[in-house]
C-alpha cells in the first residue's frame, strides 16, 4: 500500500477532454453551477426527468437522519420508466439487450419485446401470489430474463434481492432466509468457461438440504429458466418452468403506481463482521441518480450509443448500470453472458468489433489481466467504435489507466474512473466526460449534487495535500434506506463514527491532491476488494474455522498485482486433527472448502499453516503484521503483541 501511495503522488500526467467529444458531450460545466445554487431543486429537475404517475411536492425529508426520504410524496413505476415509456414514446423498435451467450449463441431484444416479456412475468408473479413488498430472490445466469426477472418483480411493487450465480448453496440460503423470499427464480445452469455450471440443484440443496432447526422455509415457488440444458431434479408443485408458463400469460398488464419510497431491492454486501449486510434501495431516488449518472458520466446518446458494462447483475454495478440506469435512459447495451476469456483471451474485444460497441465500463482487475497476457490480442480487432472508457470497482493504478488509454482507448477516448458502492447506489465521485480534466489514477471530483469531504478522525477537513477518511456530507438521492432488518446495524456502521457532523462513513481511505482533487487508497476497514469484489476477512475466517481441521483462522487481503488483493489466510490445524490425518494438501482442501462455503471469488490464494498467530493482550488479531508477511514485506512494529516472538516463528513457518 505504501509502495501504491508513494507512486500516485508522482503521478502528475493530465488529459484534456478532446474537442471533439466535448462538443457533442451530454455533461457540461453548468450542471455544478446549478446544484451549487440550489442542491434540492438540482435533484428535483433530475428526478423530473422520469415519469411520475403523482408528481412529487416534497425533495427530501432529513428529519429523521440517517432516515432520510427522497421525493416521499411522489408515486412512480420504476418497471414503466425503463419500458413502457420508451415504447410509448415510438422507441419500441430500438434495441435494449444484444445478448452474447458465451458458447456464441445471440439473441436481440427491443424496448417492445422486453415490455411484453415484463408484462408476462408480472402475470406470472401475481398468479403465485407474489404481491407488493414481497421479496424474491434471483439467482440467474447473464441472460435477458435476469434484466425481465428484475423488472417483472419492480413492476408489481415487490422487492428483488439478485444473489451472484457464483455464490454457494449456502451463501444463498442465508439470503434467502434474510430476506424471508417467497420466490427462487433461477436456471438449470448458465454458461462459464466453456462449460455448464448448474444453479438449480444450488437452489435444491439450499430448499431442500434444510434440517429441521433452521427458519422456517419461506419458498414457495421456483421459477426455472431453461439455459443450460442440464438435467434437473424437479419438485412437483414448487417448481416452474419460466418456458412453460411465461409464454401462456396474458402479456396485458398495467404498471400501478408505488410511491417514491416503495423497496425496490434489497443486495448483500460483505461488511466487517461474518453476516453480509443486506443494502436496501428504494425507487425514487435510486431511479434518478442511476439515470442522471449513466446519462451524464457514460454520456449515454441513447439513440446511436451502444453501451456495455461488464458486470454481473449480482452486483450494485450490475443494477445500477445494466439493469436501471441504461434501461431508464432507452439505451442500446450488450449483455454478455460468459468470461472474458472463453473460448479464447480475445473475446471481450471481439465482442466490441461485432456489435460496435461505444461506451465500455468495467474494472481494474480485467484491465490488468489483459495487460498482462498483452496488446497483441486487443490489437486483432477493431476497436475505433470505442469513445469513452469507464472504471469501477477499486483504485485504478496509472499503469493500468495508461494501458486502458493506449491500447483499448486508441488515445482518444476519455477515462471516468467512477467511485460508488452497493451502499451509494449510484456514481458519487468521477470526472464528467468533455468536462474534466482527467488524471490517472485519480477519481478526481464529486458528481454535481454530491457533497463528499475527506476527513481525519475528528471529522476535521484535512485540506489539500492530506489524507484522510472518505465521508459524504449530504444525502443523496440514491443513498442506501437501510440494512433489511437491521436499523441498529445500519447506523452503527455508516452513522456512528461521525455521529456530531452526520456525515456518512464510506469505510474508505482517501487523499486530496494540491488541486482538491480526490485519489482512493483502499478500504480502512477489514474489508478485502479482490477483483473489485467485496469480501470480509470475518466471513471467510468463520468459513475456515468451519471446517472439522481448524482451530484457529486469520485472513487477510494483501495486495496482487491482478486482482488488486487477494485472499491470504493465516490457518491453526487441531491438534486431534493432525493427530489423525496428513497435513499434506490440507491447504487446498481448506481453499476448496471456503469456496463450497461463501462462492468461488472467496477461495483463499494462499493457506499458510502455522503454529501461533500474532495477537494483542486483549486477544485481538494484528492482520497489520500478517499482511506483512503476505505481501513479502519486512514485519512492523511488534510491541504491542502479548508475544513478541511469535512473528519471527510465523515469518519461518511461511517460508
Ligand atoms: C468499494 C465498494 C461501486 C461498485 C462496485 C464495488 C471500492 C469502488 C472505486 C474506485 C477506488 C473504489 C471502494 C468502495 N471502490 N470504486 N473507482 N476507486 N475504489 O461496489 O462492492 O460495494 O465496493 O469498492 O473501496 O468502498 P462494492
């Protein structure tokens, strides 16, 4: 990390934004005159950008923070602002999905299409009794009826909870009991590396494997794509096949009204402690700042873009811009369904030739492994439809930046390195394109409307040329409602810290260059980003001492030059275990079990089997100390361990 600082201090390259893209740029300065004037009525244009069904009278209710109420008397259908309006309007004809399957398989579906296939699901949904407030849970492949998924449960007013294909049986039970779904829609299987990988008996087990000591079951239904072909267990009664009853409802449905605070999902997140977080969002606010952000920071031209981000719809990133954002603005995007690397390291720039593809929004971590397996493989394909290139997801280090400029960018198009989390719901912190000035490796200014500040302990601005903690100063319209279930927990990780100023607390470490301007340093909290994905170094410990040879677990996240951290765990074997068993390939074993446990992403890229592990005299673990040992580094600062020889020991048994 320290290392990471030093050289974004020296990084002092600046890009102007070319005069031809400014020319034709959606964002212009004067969007932060005008929410500088008056922040409320900035959003309120915004938010009148939609259509409501009952205009609202009232911007924002902060009389209960950190409750706060975005255009409370206001009712809308979010489902009818990403439909039903572009198709009102004569759009019905353009295209919202070009949908890539990763064996090459492709389909096109129009705004028209889409409405009509919505409409259906809805139908659906009603007849088994999913009402509004109801929650259900999605568990689907990147397929156009994950986007038909979504919308059919916004549209009646229910609330989705979308669970990553690559999470376990297990990680989808605890959601599913969380949130109390009285639906599972899912697939036989969706495509990946080159083969099937099943999500329905993922959703058997997690139903059916239930013992009698656990919540009640809520499930009642399980609504079954067919993708992948493989075969099935099937429960009469409970399960559905989409092909079956889909096509057979009646595609006559009329979006009803929800006020602006209706739910509309509920997504988990990994916080500091082993329960992920489930992160509520509501319709009104989201809507507006997911819309304004696509349209301003992708420069979303909805009629001639053809937009593409890369992530998955089990992720903020997949919800606000595939799923929302680019729907809500009549978008023209691809929707891919496989890795980038299947069946060969230049798909994902195959793909950008074929479809012509404009705007591209995507990650560090791929950034970096394209970089790493080199040009030669971009450079097979025409990239020169590319026009604006977008990051997300972790610091992106001016290399990578440089790289995504030369390579991918041809020089010319501009870069938004975009910062936000499940919890913000939407871009807070990037340059506008045709606006800003860019850096490398800086996400530079808060959006028009936003107020952030970077802060030192107190909550005192730390001034340029400092660094500090992360903190928003205002709400925003898009801000997380709440933790499902869970208020207390909602206020004592975002609230408490900065409790007197009622600032929210991103868990972010941050530094302000000579100019203001803002550059990530990574999480501050024990929270891991690999791969732009969140882990908590609690859940994958508890899943470590989980299993029958662990007495003990500490894990940390040290830094990889691909997926910017990765997962090192630090493992005490029981002794009745060794006692009986060998500990050779003990260290894959126990990787493969924290995979079957939380999902794939969380399998630990190093188990070290040691004797002791660093802690104070209260007990608590010094992971500062072990990630030094992770990342190769010379140990730190010791004295504070009720042992201060155990360092020396461990260091010895890593090597
Ligand atoms: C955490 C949020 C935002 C959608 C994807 C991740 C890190 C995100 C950036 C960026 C530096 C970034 C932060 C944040 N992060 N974008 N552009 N520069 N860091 O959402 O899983 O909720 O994770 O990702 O650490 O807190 P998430």
């Amino acid at each position: 990390m320290t290392s990471q600082i030093d050289h974004l201090l020296t990084e002092n390259r600046r890009f102007a934004p070319p005069a031809a893209f400014a020319a034709d740029a959606v964002a212009t300065a004067a969007l932060y005159e005008e929410a500088a004037a008056d922040r409320e009525a900035f959003w309120a244009h915004r938010a009148r950008e939609l259509h409501w069904h009952t205009p609202f009278t009232e911007v924002l209710d902060w009389s209960t923070p950190p409750f706060a109420k975005w255009f409370a008397d206001g009712e809308l259908n979010v489902a009818y602002n990403c439909l039903d309006r572009h198709v009102e309007a004569g759009d019905g004809d353009r295209v919202a999905l070009l949908w890539e399957g990763e064996p090459g398989d492709s389909r096109r579906v129009t705004y028209a299409e889409l409405t009509d296939e919505v409409k259906r699901v809805a139908n659906v949904l009603i007849g088994l009794g999913v009402g509004h407030g109801d929650r259900v849970a999605i568990y689907l492949p990147m397929i156009p009826e994950a986007i038909a998924a979504m919308l059919a449960v916004a549209r009646i007013g229910a609330i989705h909870s979308v669970v990553f294909g690559g999470f376990s049986a297990d990680s989808l039970r605890t959601r599913i009991d969380d949130a109390g779904a009285k639906i599972v829609i899912t697939a036989d299987g969706g495509y990946r590396k080159g083969k099937v990988s099943p999500l329905k008996p993922a959703v058997d087990l997690a139903l059916d494997g239930r013992s009698g000591a656990g919540p009640q079951e809520t499930v009642e239904h399980v609504l079954v794509v067919r993708r992948g072909g493989n075969d099935v267990a099937w429960t009469e009664g409970r399960d559905l096949w989409w092909h079956d009853v889909v096509p057979e409802a009646s595609a006559e449905h009329e979006a009803q009204p929800f006020p602006a605070e209706n739910p509309l999902f509920i997504l988990y997140t990994s916080g500091t402690t082993g329960k992920p977080k489930g992160i509520l969002h509501t319709s009104g606010g989201y809507l507006t700042q997911a819309a304004f952000t696509n349209k301003v920071v992708h420069d979303i031209h909805p009629s001639t873009d053809i937009f593409w981000c890369t992530a998955d719809i089990g992720w903020i990133t997949g919800h606000s811009y595939v799923a929302y954002g680019p729907l809500a603005n009549g978008a023209t995007q691809v929707l891919y369904e496989g890795t980038p690397d299947t069946p060969h390291p230049g798909r994902w720039w195959e793909i950008v030739e074929k479809y012509g593809v404009t705007i591209l929004y995507t990650a560090p971590t791929a950034i970096r492994s394209f970089m790493k397996i080199g040009r030669k493989i971009p450079r097979k394909f025409d990239l020169s439809s590319l026009r604006l290139l977008g990051s997300v997801g972790e610091p992106i280090n001016p290399e990578a930046w440089m790289w995504y400029h030369k390579i991918i960018g041809g020089k010319t198009a501009p870069i938004v390195d975009t910062w936000w989390q499940t919890e913000t719901g939407a871009i807070m912190v990037s340059a506008l394109p045709g606006v800003t000035e860019t850096k490398p490796g800086s996400a530079q200014v808060p959006l028009p409307g936003i107020a952030i500040d970077v802060v030192d302990e107190d909550g005192t601005h730390v001034g340029n040329g400092n660094g500090g903690l992360l903190v928003v100063t205002k709400p925003w319209p898009s801000m997380l409602r709440g933790i499902w279930g869970d208020p207390e927990r909602f206020k004592e990780t975002y609230w408490d810290k900065f409790e007197k100023q009622g600032y929210y607390f991103a868990g972010d470490g941050a530094r302000l260059d000579d100019d203001g301007d803002v550059w990530f340093l990574g999480r501050v909290d024990d929270v891991m980003n690999v791969s732009g994905h969140r882990l908590s170094t609690t859940e994958i410990e508890s899943a470590l001492v989980g299993n029958e040879a662990v007495a003990e677990a500490a894990v940390v996240g040290a830094s990889d030059e691909t997926t910017g951290q990765a997962v090192v765990a630090f493992v005490i074997v029981k002794e009745s275990y060794l006692a009986e068993h060998p500990i050779d390939g003990l260290g894959n074993t126990l990787r493969l079990w924290v995979g079957e446990q939380i999902g794939p992403i969380a399998r630990p890229r190093d188990i070290y089997i040691v004797g002791e592990l660093p802690k104070t005299r209260s007990g608590k673990i010094m992971r500062r100390l072990l990630r030094d040992v992770a990342e190769g580094r010379e140990v730190g600062d010791t004295t504070t361990l009720a042992d201060t020889a155990v360092m020396s020991v461990i260091s010895a048994q890593v090597k």
